[in-house]
C-alpha cells in the first residue's frame, strides 16, 4: 500500500490531526513571529493563531497557506505531500544566489537521482534473478526508464564538465593576476 494510500485509509480526524498539526508547525516555528507575519498576510496576529491552535476549525484558504509558507520560508506542507505520493521536489538554483545555495541545491538533486536510480537498479537486477516477472509492456517502459536515466546521466556529465571548465578558470584568472602583480 503507498504512502498516499495509507493517509487516505486514516479516519478523517486522525488526517485532520496531522495536517493541523504540520500548520501549526508552520505557524509557529522560526521567523518571522507569528504576529509579524499576520500582519505581513493582511491577518490579525489571532486569526494566525487560531490557525495554528491544533484545536481550532478555522483553517485558511489555499493562497493563504501559500503566503504563510512563503513567508515563513517553511516547506513542512510540501515535503509532508511529497512523502504522501513518492516524490521529490528540488530547488532550482538561481545564478543570483549564493555559491552555497547552488551547491547545497545541486547536491540534493544528485544524491535524490541517485537513491531513484538505486531502486531501480534493484528493481531491474530483481527481473534479472527471475524474482519479478512482468508482461511485454512493462520492457517498453523500462526502454523509457533506461532513456531517462540516460539523459540524467548525460546532464550530471555535462554539469561536472561544467564544474571543472570554472575551476579551471578560476586558476587562469589567478595565475594571470599573479603574472600581472609579479611585473
């Protein structure tokens, strides 16, 4: 049974329970303050906190939870869905951001590629060993799966590529202005 599966099986109060929760989490954890951040949302600070009171009825509206989690920087909602169906979500690095933002972000995106391409080796080297057995359709989508992982490989290539062609410059611009403060 997947992940998504199990929650939906969950008495509807014990689902209640967990997303009021992860909201009041998200409400009340880290900056900025919960009647800063009301009042930044357009809210009364009380509004905020009858939101994230796990006893509470009141909950907001989907734009409203997009703002709260924008300004709260927090993503407990996102990760708690992802979980739910399987999936990972990465943070596209901008070129304006901080050198350790974009490593932190491309390290994710590597080491999550890597644990799915993990389980599919596993997977294949199962039908390998005869373990699992599916029908004709399932090798068309195993071609797509090989193709994918393919590209994903061509990509992680062309980024280490990449990685060494700015070092390397790095080094250049160095070296030259070593040369140029020698003179």
């Amino acid at each position: 049974m997947t992940e998504i599966e199990k929650f939906l099986a969950l008495p509807a109060e014990e689902q209640e329970e967990k997303i009021k929760r992860l909201l009041h989490e998200t409400i009340h954890d880290g900056p900025p303050e919960v009647k800063e951040t009301a009042y930044e949302m357009g809210l009364s600070p009380y509004t905020l906190y009858k939101w994230g009171s796990t006893e509470s009825e009141k909950v907001p509206r989907p734009r409203q939870l997009i703002h709260l989690l924008h300004l709260k920087n927090n993503l407990r909602f996102l990760d708690f869905i992802e979980g739910l169906f399987g999936r990972t979500a990465f943070a596209v690095p901008k070129s304006s951001v901080d050198y350790a933002d974009i490593n932190r972000a491309v390290t994710k995106v590597i080491s999550c590629s890597a644990s799915y391409l993990e389980e599919v080796a596993d997977l294949v080297d199962a039908m390998v060993n005869c373990e699992l057995r599916f029908d004709h359709q399932w090798d068309a989508e195993l071609k797509d799966v090989e193709v994918a992982c393919r590209q994903l490989q061509a990509k992680a290539e062309a980024l280490l590529h990449m990685v060494r062609l700015v070092r390397d410059g790095a080094r250049m611009v160095k070296l030259g202005t070593k040369r140029q403060n020698a003179k």
